[in-house]
C-alpha cells in the first residue's frame, strides 16, 4: 500500500533519469508515464474492486426470496439488520452487540500488536546494526502465517485446551486445582491468535518510519540533554508516527472484517460483523449480506478516516 | 449437506484428481489432433456436483469401469452446492444434494426431475423413502422435509410437489442416515438416553451443538421437546413464536456456559470429542467412528425420543439433454445397482437400494452393519483400515430401530429468514 501512495506522489522523480537519455523524437509527457505506471493497478482496482462494490451497494438495496434476487427497490437487508435496535432499548439489538463486540476486540488486538510491534520494530531499528539480521528477524515474524487457520485450530488445543500443556503445567505447580476454561474458545483466545497473526502488520511500517529517522536527530536529542524517555516522546513517536497509522490501518481493517479467525478461537460463540455476513450468504439472503457489508464497509471506512485526520500520511511520506 | 465435510481429506483429493485430469484431457487431446472439444464429445463424461458423501475414488473407477462414464467430482459444501445451483446451473450435469434443498431448487426451475420409469430399481427403493416406513412395517416420524413430501413433482415441468406418486421424482434417493448425539462414555460414566442431557448443567462447558443455523435449531428442538419445556407441532416448520421460544432455551444455556464451542465441519468435531474438550454433542456417525479409530470411547448414543434424519439423492441440471441425459439415467442405474451402495453401508450410511447392496456385502458385514448382530469377524472400512474389532455391535442397532426411531428430518422452514437473523442473535448473545 505504502508503495502505491509513493508512486502516486512522486510521479515526476521516477521517470526524469530515464526518459532524458531515449527520448529524443517522440518525448512522453511525465503525466502520460505516471499513468502508464498507475495503471495496471488502477484498471484492477477497478475491475475487481471497485465494479464489484458498486454490485454489493446495487444488490443490498433489492429484495429476495427463498431461492432467488428480486430487482425490485427494497430496504428489507437494512432494517432486518437494525430490527429490534429502537424497540429494545436500553437493551442492544444484534447488530449493536455484534459491533460492539467486533470494535471491542478490534481495540485490545490493535493496542497489543501497537504495543509489542512498536517494542519489535524499536529495537530491530536501533539495537540490530547489520541490514541482514534486521531483514532475517523480521522475516521470523512471518511465522505464524506459514499455517492455515485449521492447523491453528488443531494446534492450540493441545497447548490451550482443557488437558493442554499450559494447564497441565499450571496444575503441576500447584498454582491451579482445576484446568482453566478460558484458556480457548473465549475473548481471550481470540486476541491471543488476532496478535500473534497481525503483529507482523505493525512491525513493518513502523520499522519502516523508524530506520529513515536521522540518528543525528537523536544525537542532537542526546547532546541538549534530553533522557531517553524525552527522546522517545519528543523525537521517535513524533517521526514514526506515518509508519503507526499505516500499521494501524491494516491491523484495524483486516480484524474488523475478520470472521474465521474469530470463529475458530471464539467456539463459534463470539459474533462478528463478518460472521453475519457468512451466515446470510450461506443462507441464500444475498441482499441482506450485501446491506451488512455496505454497513461493515462504512464503519470501517469512517474509522480509517478518523485515524487519518489524527495524521496526515500522505504529508508525512 | 450437514455432511458437508465428513470425508474432506477424499474430497479434496478427488478434487483435484478430477481437475488435473480435466486438464490433462483437455491438454492431451488438443496437442494431438488440435481439435480438444472432439475427444471430449465421444468420451462419456458427467460433471458430478455435490457434497464428499457419496464420493469417493472408489466409485468413480468402478463406474469407469462397468459403464465407460468418467465422473467428474465438484466437491462444495451443501450451502455452496445450493448456492453454485442458483447461480451457475449449466456448470455441472448430475446433482447430488439433500432433499431439504428442494424448497429453494424446485422453484427455481435449475433442475430436472428424472422419470421413474427409466430407474431399473425404482420400485426396490426401500419404502422409507416412497412409504414414510421401514421394510418391517415401523412408521417414521414425518417432522421436517421428509423425502416422502417432496419426492415426486406434478409434471415433468411442474413447480409443485405431488402428493400421490407421479414418475416425475424430484431426486433419486441414494444415501441417507440418522444423526443423533455423540458422547464419552468414559468421562461421562453413566448412561446417557434422552436429548435434554445436551443441556444438562451437569455438563457446564463440555456439550456441543452444529452450527448450521437449519440443523442445530433442530437439535435444539429436540432438546426442548425432551426437557418437556414445549411440544412442537413441525420441529422442521416452526412459527416465529416457537423459534423464538428455542432461541431463548438455547441463549440461556449459552449464556450460562453450556457449550464449550459450536463446531461446522467433521474434523472440528472429531477434534472436540477426542480431546476431550467436549463430552457431549450433536455428531455424524463417521466422526463418530473417526473418534473410535483413534483409540477413544465414543459411543453415537441412541435416544429415546429418536434421531434426527438426513437424505439426499440424484438429479440432473435444467441443461442437461441428448445423449447426456441417456449417460445421466445410465449412471444413476448404476449407482443404485449395488457396488455404490455396498461401499456406502460400509461406512455406516444407508444405501436406498438395499437388495443389490446386500448382494454386494459379506454376509457379516451384512449382519454387523444392517442387522445390528455382533460382528463375526474384524469390521473394515471401504479403504481397508480396521473400524471395529469382532464381537462389537453397532451403536443403535440394526436398520429397522435406527431408522424407525427416526423422529424429525433435516428442513428448510417457512420462516428461515427470521431463524437466521435470530440465530446471528444467539450467536452475539
């Protein structure tokens, strides 16, 4: 994504070198290459994002029956989502709790993997001095992802489970009579997995912003004595913060939409917005899973909003 | 189907066997002669679309073999397999779905009955499909989308389902079975013989149920009805009132702690049962078997107030003509000629024609699988792998109690709009 936004802000400095030399008769305008380089991904984002969502808005407006789409002007997939949502007060309707819930979860896994990947990518900037190592620990963070949710699943029941190693560990110690429920299929295990997964989404653009800051600037702090605590607030946050929001935006976007994850650690107990869209298809009800994505989409989208006007990326790269 | 995943490991390998060698076919043959559509003209092939249950490499050889039809296997989940019927009818020939289907595939004119006439056993298909009972005479519960109240169509083209025998039958009948609740003998240590033990306090955080919103409301119903809390006139076809009144039994429990976790495919539930993480849940029989095989009590428990049912069977897409309609009944007649059938009782499903299966099978696995008789020897699954040691006896019993004591079917209700949402409900409850 970073490297979208770079291409697109910079159109002129790629092509200068190169069109200098072979461009004697018919010289490119810079416009017509930026395009050219834009493009191919333009005309994906526009096939395969951009039409497709015009669909999912078109179709969350119609209505349906049992087995088929009816084209007709419907708002049926908006206030079945909302039924009950006045008439329950002060009670929260479904999609009240589900989002509270989604947004709950969405808070502690982005504070935690803000957190651990600042720490991560702090001192793989500051403390790891060879570009190679730097590289090999970062690629470690990968980890998680070489395993796919159901190797996950079956793989944290022995550890989390209720005869699994940590409780089995814990009782061997004497620090617990009884195994601990919720170890899995609980809020806890679903954050636990959510920030083992998406860590990884911080620590890149934070190390990022980190190794492009200018160690004179922290030489500078040092020397007008300012402590390390001073530095980290007043110079470190300060520079790395393109790379926090950017790390944000992705942890908060992919766990905000996530369904499996949560379901698999959750014991399909714990509802999510992406889990009612699920239910909804596999149901055949298309437009009312169309109208919770359009729902979904929005509440994520005024999320990223509010985060970029906390910080200006595009200033900042 | 609910049984979407029993056997995804077969599935997923006879996927990919059927597309490389679509690929394969398609390469081989247009490198050759550069024509690649006249090869596959004159070979017989049928695209197979449907769940892993009836699938297995086994078959389609064997079908290769004694017809000269090459199956195509397109292996979905039963909500996928409706769904790839609505919105893709012409891309597969036979079809291979669940009866409780047919409210939503019916109307939408995607499929095509087929003519009793031309089904060579058609009148040999066992009666709890066509009569609603045993070949011994026991009546089965009709709750739910029975096969019987939707088996047959008006007319070749009709929308309705007839309800006197027409030859005009919405899906030939293939395998069927009843589900009930699996448990661990070994850490219940009693025994166990009504639904409402699923929501028994005495099994806080170890009892299960699917999360298939049409299925588990069911088993949900069942529980109900055996607490005594409510007596359904159709645990298939609920009012808004009784769903919200099974809704509300079930978010207390939740809300309690009942249910450790709600599981969707076969191996979840396999890894439940077998860690030990639940002891009591709704459960398929092979998972059943699967948790067994692995060296731990499992015991599929009958119940007294019975078991819920499933059926599903062949039809052919709305596209589907010629020459490829004739290759179409050629290969349902196979199907049910016996080798198909056999394989699948072998693995603790029902074939629907049960005489050419028994022709198929050892008489003691005949007596073991069908006749509920303590085994006379090892009993081995169709791949050769050992289920159950001589001397065992099935879990239920035999044929006429297992599927005597069937008591509601899988369904599709009138309000399954108002279930789903209120399922979400319980869900985020």
């Amino acid at each position: 994504m970073s490297e979208e936004v770079l291409q697109q802000v910079t159109p002129g400095l790629i092509p200068g070198s190169g069109t200098a030399r072979a461009a004697k008769p018919t010289r490119l305008s810079a416009s017509f290459i930026s395009w050219l380089q834009a493009g191919p991904m333009m005309l994906v984002f526009l096939a395969f994002f951009l039409i497709p969502l015009v669909f999912v808005v078109i179709v969350s407006f119609w209505d349906y029956n049992e087995y088929q789409l009816l084209p007709a002007f419907s708002g049926r997939g908006y206030t079945d989502t909302f039924e009950g949502c006045i008439a329950q007060l002060p009670d929260l309707c479904t999609i009240g709790k589900t989002y509270l819930m989604t947004l709950k979860l969405c808070f502690m896994v982005w504070a935690i993997t803000l957190f651990v990947g600042f720490w991560v990518a702090y001192f793989l900037a500051f403390h790891v001095k060879s570009k190679t190592w730097q590289m090999g620990l970062s690629l470690l963070c990968t980890i998680p992802f070489w395993t796919s949710n159901v190797i996950r699943m079956i793989a944290w029941i022995p550890l989390l489970g209720r005869n699994g190693l940590v409780n089995s560990g814990l009782m061997k110690t004497g620090l617990i009579n009884h195994p601990v429920e919720w170890l899995l299929f609980s809020e806890f295990s679903v954050v636990l997995a959510l920030v083992h997964l998406f860590t990884f989404f911080m620590v890149v653009p934070i190390f990022n912003s980190m190794v492009r800051i200018d160690k004179s600037l922290i030489e500078a702090a040092y020397d007008a004595g300012a402590t390390g605590f001073q530095t980290l607030v007043n110079v470190i946050i300060p520079l790395a913060k393109p790379g926090i929001v950017i790390g944000s935006i992705f942890v908060i976007t992919i766990v905000m939409g996530d369904f499996i994850t949560i379901g698999v650690m959750g014991g399909q107990q714990i509802a999510a917005a992406g889990k009612i869209i699920e239910t909804r298809v596999n149901a055949l009800q298309f437009p009312a899973a169309a109208a919770n994505a359009v729902i979904l989409l929005a509440i994520t989208f005024l999320i990223i909003t509010m985060m970029s006007r906390i910080v200006d990326i595009k200033k900042e790269l | 189907m609910t049984e979407t995943t029993r056997k995804i490991g077969v599935s997923r390998r006879t996927l990919l066997k059927g597309t490389a060698g679509l690929a394969g076919l398609a390469a081989g043959s247009g490198a050759i002669t550069g024509f690649p559509y006249v090869k596959s003209a004159d070979a017989k092939v049928l695209r197979y679309l449907g769940t892993a249950v009836n699938e297995g490499d086994d078959i389609a050889k064997q079908c290769l073999k004694d017809t000269g039809i090459k199956i195509e296997y397109i292996t979905a989940t039963t909500d996928d397999v409706t769904k790839r019927v609505m919105t893709q009818p012409n891309s597969f020939d036979v079809l291979d779905t669940e009866y409780f289907s047919l409210k939503k595939l019916v109307p939408s004119g995607n499929i095509l009955a087929l003519d009793a006439k031309k089904i060579k056993e058609f009148n040999n298909i066992t009666p709890v499909f066509t009569k609603g009972e045993t070949p011994g005479g026991k009546k089965i519960g009709g709750q739910g989308t029975a096969p019987w109240k939707v088996l047959y169509l008006e007319g070749k083209d009709s929308k309705k389902f007839a309800t006197s025998a027409t030859d005009f039958v919405t899906l030939i009948p293939t395998v069927y079975n009843a589900d009930t609740l699996g448990i661990r003998p070994d850490l219940i240590k009693r025994p166990i013989s009504s639904w409402s033990e699923l929501l028994n306090p005495e099994f806080k955080g170890k009892a299960s149920i699917l999360n298939i919103p049409s299925i588990g409301i069911m088993d949900a119903a069942m529980v109900v009805e055996a607490s005594g809390k409510y007596k359904y006139a159709d645990k298939g076809n609920m009012t808004k009132e009784e769903i919200d009144l099974t809704m509300k039994v079930m978010t207390e429990a939740k809300k309690a702690g009942q249910f450790r976790a709600f599981w969707k495919d076969f191996n979840e539930s396999v890894n439940l049962m077998a860690s030990g993480e639940t002891v009591i849940q709704s459960m398929w029989s092979p998972a059943v078997t699967k948790v067994r095989s692995m060296g731990i009590p499992c015991t599929f428990q009958p119940l007294k107030e019975g078991y819920r049912s499933w059926a599903s069977g062949f039809c052919v897409s709305k596209g589907v003509s010629g020459a490829k309609l004739d290759w179409a009944y050629e290969f349902v007649n196979w199907f049910l000629s016996g080798y198909a059938g056999a394989y699948l009782n072998r693995q603790g499903y029902y074939s629907a024609v049960l005489s050419t299966a028994k022709a198929h099978m050892e008489p003691y696995e005949w007596a073991y699988w069908m006749e509920g008789k303590p085994a006379e020897k090892d009993i081995k699954a169709p791949d050769g792998s050992l289920l159950e040691k001589a001397g065992a006896v099935r879990d239920g019993g035999s044929y006429e109690d297992r599927m005597g004591g069937v008591a509601c079917w899988n369904a599709v209700m009138d309000e399954n709009d108002y279930m789903v949402r209120k399922w979400n409900e319980f869900i985020a409850a």
